[in-house]
C-alpha cells in the first residue's frame, strides 16, 4: 500500500484528513492554494444583462440512458469507474426521483465523475450540487481564468448538504471541466440537482450550405451501421474530404475504419446525436444529453471534439440550436442535395453550386452514391473540399 494510502489508514485519520483531502484535491486538480471558493469576479455588462440558466448536463440526473449509448453509462457524465461504481439510485434522492449514487470500488479510486460545459468566455458562472457522504467535491478545472478551489464537506451526516463554488471563464475559454468525487477509502456517497448557472452560450447557426464564392462542395456521410470496403475504395483512390456524421455506437463497432475514410486533408467526425431520434419530439434537457454524449463518445474515440451537429431527419427547433450550443457545437448543419440511395436531388434550382452541402449515408450503394455525386460535382466544375474548415 503506498504512504498516501497508509497515512489515510493510520490512527491518525481524523485529526490529518481534512487537511489532506483539501490539499490532495487541489493537486488533482492541478491548483494550489486553500481550499476556499474563490471570490467572486465582476461580469461583463453583457453577462450581467444576460438570463441565467442552469448549463449542466442531466443535472439532476433524471434522463434515462438511451439503448444505444454507452452501456451503463450515466447520461450526461462520465465516470472514472464506470457502471462498476457509479449509476443512478432512486434511494431517497435529494429532489425528483433519482440521484447518482457512486461507490468507488479500490483504494486508489475516488469515484470522479465529470463533464464538459459550454461556457462564455470571460464570464462567471456559479456551480453547486447537493452532495450525501464524506469527504465529497465539486470542483471546475480547464478553462477557468484563474485556479478555483473546489468546494468540499468533510461530512454531511447522513444527509444532503448543498455545496457551492464560483468561477470565471478564461478570456479564451469556451468549456470547462465539471467534477464531482469522493475521498480515497471514505466510502461512497451520493450527488443530485447539479447546477452551473450563469448566461448559456449564443445558440448554434442552422445552415443548409456555406456561404462561399469558391468552386467547392461538400461531401457528407450520416449514420454508419452499414460500411463497405468499396466506399472507402472510392474515397482513398479520390481523396476525398468526408465530413461523417456517424452515431457513437456505430462509429465505436469500427473506429479504424472511420479514421481511415477520414483521412484525407479537410475530413472530419462530427455530432449526429446518440440514438437518432427526432429532437424536436424532446425538450432541451434532453435534446442536450442526445448531443452532448455523443460528442463525448465521438472524441473519446477519435481525440476530437465535434463543432458541427447535424439533427437526425433534419429537424430541429430552437431548442435544438441552444442545446447544440450548450455541447460545443457551432452549426447546426442539414444540406440542399441528396445522393443517397441511388438518388441524384438537388433541392434548388439548376445543378450543383459553390458551397452545396451533399447528403450521403453509410449504405451498400454508397461507393456508386460517391461516384454520381463526384461526377456532379465536376459536372458543374467543383471540387470536394473540407467542411470544418469553411464553417468555421
């Protein structure tokens, strides 16, 4: 057992853990300094004209998992352990009718949850969350303007007790790591009604092309439950730039496959929701958790995060465009021609034009769809070029 350990276990517990837990939790984080909430900091005058909401992910974790998201995942959040320590409880939440219950499950584990939050830059937010246990934190690292304590209890006695900490955004900063965990051998402990309120981010863009004078047009390819070796036949002999689109669980039965047909210069993975289902039919707490969770999926499996969300059967509503917001993305993209399937639409008049976004599905004819589409594309003499790059 290593000293750290040791020290924990030792007689001496009660009298050194306090200071050692305030004093580890602030190394885990990467900070320094005590453990106290950072005072507060002056908004912008447009921060302090702009409505407050509530920017967390699931935050009273109310929102079942999806079928096809990440088995035993928690919505919204990732844990360190996994469903082998965390998962949602409905013994005696703190409001609503679960929490999240986390047991972390060796001595070298604190049972650390988190999640990434669209912030504005520049701008001071204030996270808290009902806690139940010993030794528990919450804490915002990655992003912030300055190092932020995080906000601890040594214990709640048994029930809930609200912590509460502030922090601002750095000037450049458009996310923050959000975290809650326990202490090394204190057991496990509880957590509900997260918040982090402050103004959200200005909603995503919806676009159907992009804007430019430039002979190009750009190939995107959705969903990717049915993947050839001939599509991705086409797409190296061409080198093309693919802009896909693929769902997480689909994307994760064939990562290499996936990198490989995005290898060209100007390709890119981007956000097509969790389950595939018609945002509009959800309210935005859960439309977030469709896109958020996807997003962590897609770069957990390919090191980068998506900018660009595309909503499953091109539906969306306003929700739609501030939940994109709130998970990082900057558009929210249909397209105005269609060559899945053998089909050949384009939905304006005449042929092909500069900026056309192209829709394509991982399907059987996907390598003659690539083929037609390429050859309509230099029909009306442009060329494929990356979409990522253009929108942003």
């Amino acid at each position: 057992m290593s000293s750290r350990l040791s020290a924990l276990g030792s007689g001496r517990l009660p009298a050194r853990l306090p200071a050692l837990a305030a004093s580890a939790a602030l190394l885990v984080a990467g900070l320094a300094g005590p453990a106290v909430a950072a005072p507060p900091v002056t908004a912008t005058a447009a921060t302090a004209t702009a409505t407050t909401v509530n920017l967390a992910t699931n935050p009273g974790f109310e929102i079942p998992a999806s079928s096809l998201a990440d088995w035993g995942s928690v919505p919204g959040w990732r844990c360190s352990g996994g469903p082998a320590e965390a998962a949602l409880t409905t013994a005696a939440p703190h409001s609503g009718g679960s929490a999240l219950a986390v047991a972390p499950a060796g001595d070298e584990s604190t049972g650390e949850c988190v999640q990434t939050v669209s912030v504005r830059p520049g701008t001071t937010y204030t996270a808290s969350a009902w806690v139940r246990g010993k030794f528990v934190f919450l804490g915002a690292t990655g992003g912030t303007d300055r190092p932020t304590a995080p906000a601890w209890t040594e214990s709640t006695n048994g029930g809930w007790q609200k912590l509460t900490t502030r922090f601002t955004a750095a000037p450049g900063a458009t996310t923050v790591r959000l975290s809650v965990h326990g202490w090394y051998q204190q057991g496990p402990f509880a957590v509900d009604d997260v918040r982090v309120d402050g103004p959200a981010p200005a909603p995503a863009t919806a676009a159907a092309s992009v804007p430019t004078s430039d002979k190009v047009v750009f190939f995107t390819v959705d969903d990717g439950w049915q993947i050839t070796p001939e599509a991705e036949q086409v797409i190296a002999a061409n080198k093309l730039p693919i802009t896909a689109f693929p769902l997480p669980m689909a994307a994760a039965n064939n990562p290499d496959y996936f990198r490989r047909v995005t290898a060209a210069p100007g390709s890119s993975i981007q956000d097509h929701s969790v389950s595939h289902t018609d945002l509009t039919t959800l309210p935005l707490a859960e439309q977030q958790v469709e896109i958020c969770d996807a997003r962590d999926s897609l770069a957990r499996l390919f090191g980068t995060a998506p900018t660009v969300f595309r909503p499953p059967y091109f539906a969306w509503n306003a929700d739609t465009l501030q939940a994109a917001a709130n998970c990082g993305m900057r558009t929210v993209l249909t397209a105005d021609a269609d060559f899945s399937w053998g089909a050949s639409n384009v939905w304006h008049e005449g042929t092909l034009s500069p900026g056309d976004v192209v829709l394509m599905h991982w399907t059987d004819t996907l390598a003659d769809d690539l083929r037609r589409a390429l050859a309509a594309a230099e029909a009306a003499g442009l060329k494929p070029a990356g979409l990522a790059s253009y929108l942003h």
